[in-house]
C-alpha cells in the first residue's frame, strides 16, 4: 500500500488508542503487543513511544476516554428518569448495561484491565464523575428512608454497580457461555427492586 498513512500529531495517538481497542475486545487487554497496535493503526512501532510509555499507558487511555463517554451516558440516564429518583437510580443501571455492550472495548479498558482510576488524575477525574452519578441517584433513593435507618448512598451505589456489574459478565456480552433464560435488563430490574424492598423502600407485592 506504499508509505504509512500521514497521520498529524493529535490524530495519530488517536489511531493508536482506536486500535487498541479494536485489539482488547478481539483479544483481551493483555493478548496484544504495542507492535501489533502500531500496525494495526499503520505506524511504526517506534512511533507509539512518541505518545505512550508502553501498553499501560494506552490502555489507560483508551480506559479514560470510555469512562467520557461512559459519564455522559450515566448523566443522561439520570436526568432521563428525573424527577423519580427511583427511576433515575434504575435507568444509571441500565446505562451501565447499554454502555457494555455498545463499547466492549472500552469496558474491558475500564473495568477488566487491572487499570487503576487512580493511575492519573486525568482518569480519576472523570472515573469518579460517573460513579459519582449513581451515588447521587442511590442517595435521593434512601432520602426516603429514616437518618438511623438509612444506609450510606456509597454502599448502595456500589451495591447497585456491582449487580450491574455481575449481570453483564454473566449474562450481557455472550461469555462465559452461560444464558440467561431473562433479558439482561430485566434481571437488572429486578434485582434492584429486590434490593429496595428489602430496605423498605418498595411496598411488598399483594
């Protein structure tokens, strides 16, 4: 095909990162090299140096760049079941579900890479910002609730993520090969109001 593609500056690191993720949902965060993503993306190998110190360095951007994305969407799932908080709360769950199957591989970036939010203030800023949606949609939840009987928003935002969470490994990308006889987002649904009934903030069917 003759010489490699005239990428400028900024838009090389960004065929760099594009091409990683094409390569960690094909292959996994650690199944690829920086050679296979500088061919993949038509530079040379040495090139990459000149944006990223090794493969870390382009995980975790390609990881900050799905956490964007990922916060936007969780803003607009909160705003979308306003004034309910109820259905604010549900609907960050379901984004968290549409998000991994929209974007595999900036899921696995963020969440199956080993990648620390904490590895750059960059990446926690905005890390932080999309969890910090949930917290607040748990926490109108529980204003419902007595001061002595509420739990804190943190603990029920991370309840909630990690059902979330558990829902699609299991059951919302096709692996391990197990699936569910129930549509991803209604065991989601579910498991939330199983949750909140059990706090009392859900009125016990019949």
């Amino acid at each position: 095909m003759g010489k490699k593609r005239g990428y400028h500056h900024g838009n090389l690191r960004q065929a760099l990162v594009d091409a990683a993720i094409v390569l960690i949902e094909e292959k996994g965060p650690t199944g690829f090299t920086l050679t296979e993503a500088a061919k993949a993306a038509g530079v040379t190998p040495a090139a990459v140096y000149r944006h990223f110190a090794g493969r870390e360095d382009l995980i975790a951007e390609a990881a900050r760049q799905g956490f964007e994305v990922f916060a936007d969407l969780m803003d607009h799932a909160y705003g979308k079941g306003q004034p309910s908080a109820l259905a604010a709360l549900e609907a960050t769950g379901r984004a968290y579900l549409a998000f991994a199957r929209k974007f595999p591989g900036h899921y696995v970036a963020m969440f199956e890479s080993g990648i620390s939010i904490n590895r750059d203030p960059e990446l926690s800023m905005v890390a932080n910002r999309a969890l910090g949606t949930m917290e607040k949609a748990a926490g109108e939840v529980m204003a419902a609730l007595p001061v002595a009987q509420r739990p804190p928003a943190r603990m029920v935002s991370a309840h909630i993520w990690a059902l979330a969470h558990g829902v699609v490994e299991l059951f919302g990308r096709g692996a391990p090969g197990t699936r569910s006889p129930f549509p991803p987002e209604d065991l989601l649904e579910s498991g939330i109001g199983i949750y909140l009934r059990g706090l009392g903030l859900i009125a016990q069917d019949g």
